[in-house]
C-alpha cells in the first residue's frame, strides 16, 4: 500500500515536471541567445598579468627557556620572512 502511493507520488510529480517544462519551452524559444543584459554590459575585460620576482622563505629557530608552573621548559622558537 505504502509502495503504491509512493509509486503514484512519483509519477504525479514527474508530469507535473514535464508539464512545466513544456509550459516553458516556447518562452525560452522566442528569447534570442545573447541578447541578456549581461552580454551588452560586459565587454572583454583587460587582461592583467603579475610576474612575481623569485623570493623565498628564510627561516631562523633557536630555543628559550620558558618558566612555568611545572618548572623550566626549554621551548622552541623559530622567525621566518621573504627573500630575494
């Protein structure tokens, strides 16, 4: 019983799906392709390139001692930048 009104359920929607699209089909029809808003308000935009001089990552570590609750902690720590 369950199934067969699942089964009913499906097939009232797809022809209520199918039906729309028809419905919409001689709308989509008369409209030219390329004639939107978009394609009269968006000529080619400039091209811009980067070229990005080669660099790289320099990096320092030394070690501190830190002073916690538990004691002494010898605790790493470590600076990096960018080179040319």
């Amino acid at each position: 019983m369950i199934l067969m009104s699942r089964g009913y359920l499906m097939t009232i929607l797809c022809v209520a799906g199918v039906s729309t699209l028809v419905a919409a089909w001689p709308l989509a029809a008369q409209t030219p392709i390329g004639s939107g808003p978009t394609a009269a308000l968006s000529p080619s935009r400039p091209r811009i390139e980067i070229n990005p001089r080669p660099a790289y990552r320099r990096c320092a570590s030394w070690y501190v001692i830190q002073y916690r609750p538990s004691g002494q902690v010898l605790f790493p720590e470590k600076h990096c930048w960018w080179q040319r």
